[in-house]
C-alpha cells in the first residue's frame, strides 16, 4: 500500500511525486492522460520503486493506506473541481485531499468547508521553488485543518528545503491560510521581479550592455540584495541566443504572461481596505506590457521621453533596490496580518518568513532579519516600522529617491520603484492631505468629517446651509 498518492503528474507534479519517492515514502502516482505516468516512472531510474503508476482512479484510491492523503497538483479553478469530483466517490470517511496547486483561496475556503460536511479533510498547500524546489526541495505553506497535518506533516517536512536544517515547510492556519500566503508570496515575488526589470531598464537606458549589467547583478548578489531573483537575473542577462549569439535578453519579446496569483494579492488587499501599492504596480506594468501595439504606436506618437543625462550611480541603484525590496515584502506581511485578523487565523509572521528563507523564489538574505523583526512583533503590522529595517530604509531611502527623480526626469518608467516610495513617503507623515479629501466628500455628498481639535464625527462645513 502507498504513503500517498499524487494526481496531476505536469511540471510540478511529477517532480514532487520524485522528491516524496526520494524521501523513502511510497506513491501511488496517477494522471488523467497516460502518457505522463509513463515518461514519469520510465525516466525515475532506481526512484520508480517507490512510485506505482495507476491508470485507473478507482485502483488509485484501493491502492492507497487508509486513511488516504492524496495530492492533487493541476491548474487552478475548474480542474481542481474536476479532479475532487472524480475522487469523492472513491474516498472513505477520514481521507484527505490536498490541493498543492496555486489556488485562489476564496476556493480553498468553498472546497474545505463542502468536504468536511462529508466528512473528508482538504488541505490547501502552496508549494513554492518551480519545478526545480518541487524535485529537490520547495517551500511549503500548509493551510487547513491541523489534524490532517499530523499524517501530512513527516512527508511535507522531510521533502521541503532546508534552511540551517530546518525544514522551510509548516502548518499556517485553517482553510484557506496556506493558500492565501502562497498567494501573498506571489504577490511579494512580482513586485521584486518588477522592480529588478526596472532597474535593469534604467541601465539599458543609460547604454549599459546586458553582459556588463549581468556582471552589475552578480556582484549585488553578493550583498545584501543576495537572492534567488538576484542571481537569476544575473544569468538570464547573462545568457546568448543558441540561434543568433545575441544576448538572449536582445531576442525575447517584452511581454509578461500572468497566471493569476498576483491579481488575487491586489484584490484581496483591496477587499481588506488595504493597497499592496508595488505589488498593484507590477501587475500593472505586467498588463501593459501586454498592449505591445499600444505601446508602438505610443512611441511614435507620444515620443520615448525626454532625452536628459540618466546619471545614476551603481550604488544607487543597489541601495534603491534594496529598499524597494523591504518596502515590497513590508506589504506583503502588512497584508497577511490584515487577512489574519478578518478570517481568525493567527498566522505566525516570523515563522513564514523562516519557511521562505529557502527553497521558494522570494528566498532572500533579507528573510532572515525579518523574520527576527516580526518575532519581536511588528508595530502596527508594518515590517517598515520595525526599529532595525526603519534603519536600514533611512540608509537606502535617499538612493531610491535619487533614483525614481532621474528617472522620472529622463522619462523612464518605474512604477514599482516609485509605488514603493510613495507608500514609504505617505507612512512617515503623521498629518496626510485626506483632510481636503473629507472635506470635498462633505461638500457634495454631506458625508460629514471627523475635526482635529475634538472628538465626535459628523461635522459639517459652512457649505451645509
Ligand atoms: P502543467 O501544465 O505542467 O500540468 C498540469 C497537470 O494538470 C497535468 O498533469 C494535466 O493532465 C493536469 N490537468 C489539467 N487539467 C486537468 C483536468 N481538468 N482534470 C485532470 N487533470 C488535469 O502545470 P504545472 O505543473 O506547472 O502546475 C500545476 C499547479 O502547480 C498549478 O496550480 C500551478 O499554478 C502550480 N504551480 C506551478 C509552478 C511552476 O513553476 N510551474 C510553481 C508553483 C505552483 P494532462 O497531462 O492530462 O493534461
């Protein structure tokens, strides 16, 4: 009989079926199309031993330990419903789905609360690092109930990347808590990915080649920016055409696709009164990056910018990097908080930020110092506010400032960079302008304001009569 089974034996799937044979546990493995299953146990070598491919899911689930765990890794949305719906008549009292995909977690929440009416568990599990952490050893955020973690917990632990030995993988709430911070984690990784691409377009604009910026990364990620991101970066820049010779970066199109997970941060901040401002900015820039015939006709007709000297030091920009990137993850926790409060989840900041210290995509040198920050606990819920990185963001800020002012001189867009610094400006004003914002709403709507100089609300200006 099988530890576990996994159906769904894509990219992802398959490399985790290999990385739980691997750990010494047993796997039932299925797909919906065959031939996966076989490309998958042909190319396991001595791995296949632990792996029994089944075609069929009514054998699947017989061939499984009771009570049953059983990993669904497919796309989001109508596949997941397709697959539990496949499952359910096969499945006892007890047994539990595990939903490993990235899912929006509204699903989750839906999927958890249905199944455990019939008395089956559902887990939603975010699984970070790509196809190369799901083989040799990812992020896991585990969300559900906790009693599922109890069998689930040994096999996600022992697969999981390890950071100073421990394992980068924990339970983090009930229903739909660990989809909601694979989510968040997404949301975190486009605005870091964004801002990397704008500064690497400031040193595209100011002639740097894609080899000498490569070089610029790989230095940086010897510093406090170390990060995955950072050194990906580094080797795509890096990298030629096999075709051309050219550097690849020169070959592929500026188009960035999307599959999901940064919309869903943006709406949920917004429906939790918040604004994950880089992040909305990097979906943003990655929507518009998609408009390439706008984009054209707006170079003739709008002009490329106005041309002034784009004198921006190297050092400027790491430092500017590097705020933006603690400005960036600083939403992102301020968010998880938020979420926690409305759904009573009581996620631990500190220990998600140890399980993204490695083995998922936004693993920086950074997570290390917040997750310390957010074990002290985090004034008001916002990482920026915590005594040492308030002091790290008044050493990088004015580098950022100098950066997004030449930028916005010579034209070059940065909207990443430059949401990041407006949301830092708006924080560290005790005294914001939403005062002519009340008193415009009182003008037109009678909406009423709150006054300075006593308590009450309701107050009216003298345009009320
Ligand atoms: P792939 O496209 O490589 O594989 C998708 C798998 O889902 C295939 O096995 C496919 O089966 C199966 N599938 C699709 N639709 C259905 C359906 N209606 N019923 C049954 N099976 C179905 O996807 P990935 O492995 O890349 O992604 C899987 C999940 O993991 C997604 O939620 C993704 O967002 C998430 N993820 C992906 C990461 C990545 O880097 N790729 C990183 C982290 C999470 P068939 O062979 O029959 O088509």
């Amino acid at each position: 009989m099988a530890d576990i089974g996994l159906t769904g034996l894509g990219t992802m799937g398959a490399a985790l079926a290999l990385n739980i044979a691997e750990k010494g546990f047993s796997v039932a493995v299925h797909n919906r199309s065959r031939e996966r299953t076989d490309a998958l146990v042909e190319g396991a070598g001595d791995l296949a031993a632990n792996l029994t491919p089944l075609d069929d899911l009514a054998e699947f689930a017989t061939a499984l330990t009771a009570p049953r765990l059983i990993v669904m890794m497919v796309p989001a949305g109508a596949a997941v419903d397709a697959v539990i719906e496949a499952l359910l008549p096969r499945l006892d009292e007890g047994d539990t789905l595990i939903d490993a995909g990235n899912a929006d977690f509204n699903d989750t929440r839906r999927r958890e609360a249905a199944l455990a009416q019939k008395g089956f568990g559902f887990v939603g599990m975010g699984v970070s690092g790509g196809e190369d952490g799901a083989r040799h050893g990812p992020s896991i955020m585990v969300g559900g109930p906790e009693a599922s973690y109890e069998r689930l917990g040994p096999i996600v632990e022992a697969i999981a990347a390890r950071y100073q030995g421990a394992p980068c993988a924990a339970w983090l709430g009930p229903d739909g808590a660990g989809h909601f911070v694979k989510t968040v984690h997404n949301g975190i990784e486009y605005a870091d990915m964004q801002m990397i691409a704008e500064v690497w377009g400031l040193l595209r604009a100011a002639g740097r080649a894609p080899k000498a910026a490569a070089e610029l990364f790989a230095e940086w990620d010897e510093g406090p920016l170390r990060s995955y991101l950072i050194e990906i970066t580094a080797k795509v820049l890096a990298a030629a055409d096999t075709e051309t010779g050219e550097p690849l970066i020169d070959v592929i199109l500026d188009v960035a696709g999307q599959k999901g997970t940064g919309r869903w941060t943006v709406i949920e901040a917004l429906k939790l009164g918040q604004s994950a401002s880089a992040i909305e900015a990097a979906v943003g820039a990655r929507s518009w990056s998609s408009e390439v015939a706008a984009r054209r006709l707006g170079e003739d007709r709008l002009g490329a910018g106005e041309a002034s000297p784009r004198a921006i030091l190297d050092g400027d920009l790491e430092k500017a990097l590097l705020a933006a990137r603690i400005i960036g993850y600083s939403q992102g926790l301020t968010l998880l908080a938020r979420a926690s409060a409305e759904f009573d989840w009581s996620l631990d900041l500190a220990r998600i930020a140890e399980i993204w210290r490695a083995g998922c995509i936004i693993r920086s040198a950074l997570l290390d110092d917040i997750a310390h920050a957010a074990r002290d606990g985090l004034a008001q819920n916002h990482l920026i506010l915590a005594p040492y990185f308030a002091d790290r963001l008044a050493e990088t800020v004015p580098a950022l400032r100098r950066v997004v002012a030449s930028a916005i001189c010579s034209g070059d867009p940065v909207p990443a960079l430059a949401a990041a610094l407006s949301f830092y400006d708006t924080m560290r004003r005790a005294r914001g302008t939403a005062d002519l914002i009340q008193g415009q709403r009182d003008y037109f709507g009678r909406h009423g304001f709150q006054r300075r100089d006593r308590d009450g609300e309701g107050f009216h200006g003298p345009w009320a009569d």
